[in-house]
C-alpha cells in the first residue's frame, strides 16, 4: 500500500492510497477520511461507490460528508468505480469499461479478466480496510446513481454483512434501463436470466423481510435521468408490498448533481449513525 | 448575461452566468449562490476570491458553503480569477497571467489591457449583482491564497465598503515573497515604488485604526507555502502595534488544500454574519 495524498481535514485525515488488487489484477486508488478517535473504540465504516465516469475524488472532495462523519466518529471509504489502467479492457463510452464497473463480477470478455468489482467491494477492500487501519467490523454501504445501484444490490445480496444501506438517485432496475442493458449485455451477456441477481428490484423481489436491511433513498425530481434511467420507484413499491423497512424521499427541484449530495448527505450519515453506532 | 448551469443546493439556488465585461475587456464567468428567501430582506454578499490557477467553480464545489449561507441567509459570489480567452494575454508559468490576476489593475503591456481584476472586483461586478440579483448593499469579503491577498486589499483601500474580511491562508505581503515579486513585476513594472499600493502589509501600515474593517484570517501550520510565500504573522504584528480589529488562528496539521478551507468555512460565514446580518 502506498500512501499518495494526506489532508488534514475536519479534525480527523483525509487520505489517498494505491495497492495491487489481487481480485481485479490491476493497481487501485481509494480514499479514506479517518474522524477524530479517542483512541479506545475503532469507529465503523461508511462505504461509498460513487456513479458512471467517477473515480474515488468526486465524493471526497464535493460532498462535504466529512464534517459529520468527524463529529459522528464514522470512518468513510470511497473506492474508484472500476479497475483501471492500460492493460484493462475499455469503451468509447462513458457508461461501459473504465470508469463504469457496476458493482457486478463479468462473466464475458475481454471485461471477465478485471472486472469483479463486486467480490472487490464486497471481500478484499474491507479486508485490507480492517487489516490496515484501526476500524470495527460494523459497515454500512452508500452510493450514488450506478453506486446507489451498487449499495442496494450489496446490501440485498448480503444480508446482515451491512447494518443500513442508502442511495442517491440509484439505477434500481437496471435490467429495464438503457445505462443498464448496455453494460449487463456486455459484462453478463445476451441471456437475460443471468441478469436478475445483478439487479435490486429483482433481488427485493427475491428477499425475505425478516432479514432486511433498513434502507434510505434521496431522488431528486429534477434529475434528468430519473423517468429513462433511475424510477425509484419501482423499487419502492416492492418495498411496500413486502413491508421492507425503505424510506424513499422525492426532492423537489433537485438534479444528479453533487449539489443535490451535498445538500442530503448529513442526513444519510445520520441515518447509518443509528445502525453503526448503536 | 447568459445562465450556464443552475442546480437546486441546500433550499437554495446555485448558478453559473457569463457576462461581457467592459472592465476586462472579455467574456467573464461567475457563480453565485442564492438563498432561500422570505421574499421581503434582500440577502447580503459575501464575495469569495480563489487562488491561483482557480476558477469560480473551485470554492462552488470543494467548500460546502452553500449549507450554512442557506441558513445564514447570504449570498455568495464567487468571480473567477482573471480575465481569460484567446486574446487575453498569458504566460506559461501557473501564476502568471490567465488564473492569476492578483486582484490590481496592471499598467504593464502586454497585461494593461485586460488585467484590471481590482475595478472588476469593487466596481464592475458588485454594480451587475445589485443589477441582476434581489440582495442587499451589505457586502463582505473573503478569499483564499492569491484570494485572501485580494480580499485583504479590498477591505483595506476601501475603508466601510466590506463590513468585514477574512482569509484563508492569505499572501499578505506579495511584494517580499516569489508569487508577488514575479507578478508585480510584470503587471507594475520593476520600480517597486508602485507596488505598495497592492501589498496588505504596507496597506495596513498606512491605514487609520478608527475605520477599521474586522478581520479573521486561518492559516494551517502545515501548508508548503507558509514559509516561502504566505506569513501572515508579519500582517498580524503590523495589526497588534495599531490595534486592528485581526483575529489570527494558526491551525495545526492543516495544509493549503481545499479540505482545510471546508473545515473552517463556517466559522468564516458566521464571522461575516456578526457584522453582515446586524
């Protein structure tokens, strides 16, 4: 591992590291922000997986969410959205390759070499996370648009291993969806029955509420994206039928943008808070 | 004056416009944050300047101000940082021409013509604001590195048109450290008798403490430039023999990141707001 940036930032560290991933097969860069501690109780964990063309950056430097993780004691890991690098397959496109893993493990190539960032987020990262730094085992999981996706699909795909899952503007249903079709032909083929596991509305479908994982989503109503690629709703209205423990709030005026992030994220910290911290 | 961007942030509105500047001489971009209104008091502004190679897209983003200027109820301005374009002169070096303008009216070609960011930044833009936007005459100032030397020199040649200023990591003595000397040299010439006019140290040598505008300036004590370029404790001894109104805080670990202004942005809000909102 090696350390590429340092800030100090709300009382606590804001850090950049690079390590060989052993599950992708190429060098990955993650960011951390590691609050305040009183040096006896490891803080728990936050993971955030951010959208299509993002790397680790956007979130950490745009969303503020250090401020309350800080005063919270909430440590924040934000990986990058896909393996990355010269040797790594890739696309013209921004919503396929580099910059646009979906959280799944490919199953076609030439993506099946790197791309697994699924066993990635879900295994190795936190394994290296509780290996190298002073954390509890307690997680939860975040994201936004593709990582909202990502969020639910891990938190539904593994229940107990997160306390609370949340999301921003998620791709809840991305077998139905254009970003979604594209990258599932490509990274899981043709045959659509290998797309369901890959897919929240289908998985909630498949889940027993009385395992569930309390789950918050934020969408705004001015998001250009929320009628062709997003419909929260959709999903919600699973949630309904099955009684799952989900709150989904519309925004009103809000858009895709880290401004419509910013402006909610203390409240997704502190509705992980009651879960982590408890 | 054309809208760019506008996206919903913290209740409030964050906008991005282009005008054509008759001070510059070209094309000019600025954001602008809007807060929610009663619809009655016209808001404040609180003028932000960024540091070398910024544009007004740095602090939009990175700082997070926008949450408590919603609260506060103030507007922020965030100008860019020089006049910029194919016609406007440039220099290959990062703090030299296009993203450093250093906020004074340069009298050296080939900069004359464009290079006048001090009548942009008293007269020019605060005139359109008024024009363009419902906010009050009430108006601070703030700034960041180059920023913060800007912010500094406003509030100092113009005594009672801030009610207050503050910066963060400031260049307080441009004349005396690399930044300044390579730019006052080009935008003034070398007879350095014409440069005291735009050095905050030399400012405030020379200025009445009975018309003093309050100031806070931050600076972290692991910032790369503190040494070399920045000092503020040689503005802050020049205060103390007049008994300024300058509170200075030293902030340990922090460096000259856009993570250290996040961290203490609220203070600075709420600083401004003592004297803005009275």
């Amino acid at each position: 591992m090696e350390l590429l940036e340092e800030h100090r930032c709300f009382e606590g560290w804001q850090q950049r590291w690079r390590h060989d991933s052993t599950t992708l097969n190429c060098a990955m860069t993650f960011s951390i922000f590691l609050p305040p501690t009183n040096g006896t109780t490891p803080p728990p964990v936050l993971y955030w997986l951010s959208g299509l063309t993002c790397t680790d950056e956007n979130f950490t430097t745009k969303a503020n969410a250090q401020r309350v993780a800080s005063e919270l004691g909430m440590v924040l890991v934000m990986p990058d959205t896909s393996p990355r690098g010269a040797d790594v397959a890739n696309d013209d496109g921004y919503d396929l390759g580099q910059g646009a893993g979906f959280y799944l493990n490919a199953t076609q190539q030439p993506w099946a070499t790197h791309f697994r960032m699924y066993d990635y987020i879900r295994d190795e990262l936190p394994a290296l996370i509780q290996d190298k730094f002073n954390v509890s085992d307690r997680c939860a999981i975040s994201g936004h648009s593709m990582g909202g996706h990502g969020a639910l699909l891990l938190a539904l795909k593994n229940p107990g291993k997160y306390v609370s899952a949340s999301a921003f503007a998620p791709i809840v249903n991305p077998g139905n969806v254009p970003w979604g079709k594209k990258a599932f032909t490509a990274y899981l083929g043709e045959d659509q029955s290998a797309w369901a596991q890959w897919d929240s509305c289908a998985l909630l479908h498949a889940s027993q509420a009385d395992a569930a994982t309390p789950m918050l989503i934020d969408q705004g109503d001015n998001d250009q994206f929320l009628a062709d690629q997003l419909q929260p709703a959709v999903f919600a209205e699973i949630a309904r039928q099955k009684d799952w423990p989900l709150t989904l709030r519309i925004q009103p005026g809000y858009d895709h943008s880290y401004f419509f992030i910013a402006s909610f994220i203390e409240d997704h910290l502190r509705f992980h808070a009651q879960y982590l911290l408890k």
